[in-house]
C-alpha cells in the first residue's frame, strides 16, 4: 500500500456490529508510502495505525480523483 499525507482512508470493521472508521492520513511513516500512518478520524480523535493481516483498507488520492466541469 502507497499512501499519502491527505488520503482519505477506509478501515472496515473489526467486528460484526460496528461500523467502519473513516480518516484522513496525517503523516505516513514508513518509507514509501508504507504503514505506519498517522489518522484523523472523522470522529476527531488521531492514532497511529498499523494495519495487520486481515485488515481491508482502501487510501484514496485526492488529486487521483477524475475533474468535475
């Protein structure tokens, strides 16, 4: 995974029942674009995540995205 300082990301539940968590990646520490990332989640709160097998993920590029005329 390549991601980006601005990615918006995606981590599906854990568990049935909850919902997915929704951030942006505020800095990425690994080299090349890899884990570990900083998140702001959409509920405010900022973690680190290291994502481990089994975690389904999903980094979008904001200038990745087609232009709207």
């Amino acid at each position: 995974m390549e991601a980006r300082v601005g990615d918006r990301i995606t981590m599906a539940a854990e568990h049935v029942g909850q919902s997915t968590r929704e951030g942006v990646i505020r800095e990425v520490k690994g080299a090349g674009g890899a884990p570990p990332y900083v998140v702001e989640w959409a509920d405010g709160h900022t973690g680190l995540i290291h994502p481990g097998p089994g975690s389904v993920l999903r980094c979008e590029h904001p200038d990745d995205e087609p232009a709207t005329s």
